[in-house]
C-alpha cells in the first residue's frame, strides 16, 4: 500500500482539507509515535476525516547543530511506508530550514496548520514543542487553535517497563549493540535502507561477495558483524550475515554496511535493499591473515544462519 506525500510547501489537496493530523518527528516511528499517530487515525476514522501524519525532515537538529553525529532511524521512504501500514491517508512533511525555524509559534499554527493545510485536529505527544525558539508547546497549540478552529489532543508517554520509550532509548540499544531490544521498542526490526554500490571486491575474493550499503545520515550501531534478513526491491526477504564498521583488516578503513546474503548469487548494484538487524554475533575485529579472517567469517554465517533458523 503506498500513500501520498504532501510537502508543507504544496497546496493541500481538496480531499484532504479537514484533516486530523498526527504532528512530531516520529524517526523511528516507535510504539510512543505510533500510540500519537494511532489516536488520530482513530478520530479521522470515526469522523469520517482524512488522516494525515506529519513528520519534520531533515530533522531540526540539524538545523540547529549541523556538527551533530548522524543519529536517525528511518529514511523519509521508510517513514512513508510505515505511515501507510498504520493507516494513514496521507504523509505530511514539514521541509525543515531556516524559514521554517523563524516561525513563530502562533504563524505556525494560524497560517500554516489552520490556514494554508486546512488541518482541523493537531495530535502530538504532550512534550511536543515547535515554532522559533521553541515558543510553542500543547498549551500554546490549544489555546490560539481554539481561536483558529483547530483542535489538539495531547497523548501521554507510553512505557515499556519503568522507563518512557523514545528515540533516544532506541538509539541507545542499538550502539550498545542490542538490536532486539531496540525491535521490542521499534515493534520491528531496525533497519537501514539504501542503494547497492561498488565496492572493493574482498567480499568476492574471499567466496563472501556483498551488497555495500553507505551508511549516510543513518545512525550507527555498534561496528561488528550481524545476523541480519535483507529485503529486496521485488519483496523476496532473505537471511544472511552483515558487516557494519571500517573493516580493519583492509587498508584504507571504509566505513560501510556489507551485507552477504546465503545462498545467492545475482546481481544486484545500483537497486535499493533494506537490511535488518537481527543480532549482533561479534566485534570487529582485525585479523593477521586473510586465512584467518575467512575461517571467523565461515563461522560467522553458521552462527547467523543458526540464529535466523531458530526465530
């Protein structure tokens, strides 16, 4: 199921004019933002409204603090794929610079919310804050949207035992290298997605040849090889084995994700795949001799296959 993307820029189209919006930056898209996008999917629907979910991009940060280590979760396209399984009719995206970030708070929600999207119920989560200098919260966007004719709904934070979910506690998981538990908070495995390009061929040379993803503005899991399964642009999902770091045992270091896949063999440079981490196996690490390196790689694939067999 695909569904259309509006940039906030567009003009609004007629049927979707009315709308209840789900409004945060949702990277990741975990169970917290899918409880706000939930709600309003639940409200358009028993309204008989359209759905949207808005999402800022790139993410203010950075803006602000362009020096920022990469740090996201899911691409604009992972993003539109996993609003439309929610449900949504539509995704909205806030193209974030320095126009949108001079905003007031109140322009934001009387010109662009009310006025020019026609948006009629906001939902966000009750930390929410938006507009130049941070001057808006759920406070703000209740009282001058009441004026404007747009509603708001507050959702509290969701938890997974004591602690609230957040990016944040995803993000940590997976530099600690515990993909699992970042699936429990993400509902799914994380995964990154990009386009199979050249590399140096030492996959092939040593019988391992692999699909080499740059790492972009996606945050980086701990360096070190993973059980992982790889989705394919015609939908096969496959098991394998992936490297992700410098590959120390290569001159020069390059930083990349290498993912082999078992028990295949075509061509697949320059087409989009999405890898998903499954369990992270080992450290990287440097070898002395490429004999040894293709012995800890041979046992490397049993143990993903193993594990991967086993799920």
């Amino acid at each position: 199921m695909t569904i259309i993307r509006i940039h906030h820029g567009d003009a609004m189209p007629a049927a979707l004019r009315g709308s209840v919006a789900a409004l945060g930056n949702f990277d990741g898209f975990h169970l917290g933002h899918q409880a706000v996008a939930g709600a309003a999917i639940t409200k358009a629907k028993a309204e008989g409204r359209p759905a949207i979910i808005a999402t800022f991009d790139p993410h203010p940060v950075r803006h602000f603090a362009p020096e920022t280590p990469p740090f996201r979760l899911t691409t604009l396209d992972q993003r539109q794929r996993l609003f439309a399984a929610a449900g949504a009719d539509a995704m909205l995206v806030f193209d974030f610079g320095a126009d949108l970030a001079a905003t007031s708070a109140e322009d934001f929600i009387a010109s662009l919310l009310s006025g020019h999207l026609g948006i009629k119920t906001v939902v966000t989560g009750e930390d929410f804050t938006f507009g130049a200098k941070r001057g808006g919260n759920v406070d703000v966007l209740r009282e001058v949207g009441a004026v404007h004719g747009l509603d708001n709904i507050a959702i509290g934070p969701v938890q997974a035992g004591r602690e609230i979910i957040s990016s944040s506690r995803v993000r940590e998981a997976l530099q600690s290298g515990d993909p699992a538990g970042a699936a429990a908070l993400l509902t799914r495995p994380f995964a990154i997605e990009g386009k199979v390009q050249h590399g140096d061929k030492n996959g092939r040379l040593l019988g391992y040849p692999t699909a080499n993803i740059d790492m972009g503005h996606y945050l980086r899991p701990r360096y070190g090889i993973y059980a992982v399964k790889v989705r394919l642009p015609d939908g096969r999902v496959l098991s394998g084995a992936a490297n992700l770091g410098i590959r120390p045992s290569f001159d020069p270091p390059k930083e990349l994700l290498e993912a082999y896949i078992f028990d295949f063999n075509e061509d697949l440079y320059d087409q989009t795949i999405e890898v998903e981490f499954h369990a992270f196996l080992r450290g990287e690490e440097k070898f002395d001799n490429l004999e040894a390196l293709k012995a800890q790689m041979a046992d490397d694939c049993r143990k993903a296959r193993a594990f991967l067999e086993a799920k």
